[in-house]
C-alpha cells in the first residue's frame, strides 16, 4: 500500500544517498506495509541517523524493509496531511505512528 506518489526504495540500497532538503518519508515493512510516517528539516541527516544506528531504542521501526519519500517545504503540514489521510481510510494510524 503505497501512500506517496513516489517510488519505493529498499531502505539499505538507496537511504544514504537521500538529498539534505526538508521533507516527509514513509517506512515500510516486508509486506510494503506502512509502518511510520515521518518528517525531517534534512532527509539526509535522519536517515543517516537510523542507518548508522539501526534505528536504536525504535523497535517498531527496526523492521523497516523500504521507503518513499517526498522533499517538500513544509514537512510537518505534509505529515500532518498524510497521516489524517491514512487514519481515515484504515481508522488507524501506521503502528509506529500509534505512540505519538
């Protein structure tokens, strides 16, 4: 279920290559399930984070398999808007969205 209008990417092959600008990113599990909604002001600085650290002390996003992503200039509106999207198709949010 892919919800961006963007290709999927295998989250180890491609991660570390992710521009520095702002924007959203959707991580997905095995079975391309969206598992986390997230937002950044430098895509490139958090997903170094989670790579380098295997997404320490985050085990519901340990199970990352792919992501999309989208560089926009107001990521915690786009987020906003997605997850309220997401939440009123499926009456849930991703799992790892849940705690927040």
């Amino acid at each position: 279920m892919e919800i961006l209008d963007e290709k999927v990417h295998i989250w180890i092959d491609s991660a570390r290559f992710v521009q520095s600008k702002p924007g959203i990113y959707v991580l997905y599990d095995k079975k391309l399930d969206a598992i986390y909604v997230g937002e950044s002001n430098s895509l490139q600085s958090q997903f170094t984070k989670y790579l380098d650290g295997n997404f320490e002390g985050e085990p519901c996003k340990q199970k990352t398999y792919a992501y999309q992503r989208m560089f926009t200039p107001n990521p915690t509106e786009k987020k906003k808007m997605i997850l309220d999207a997401f939440q009123e198709k499926y009456g849930k949010l991703p799992d790892c969205n849940a705690g927040d």
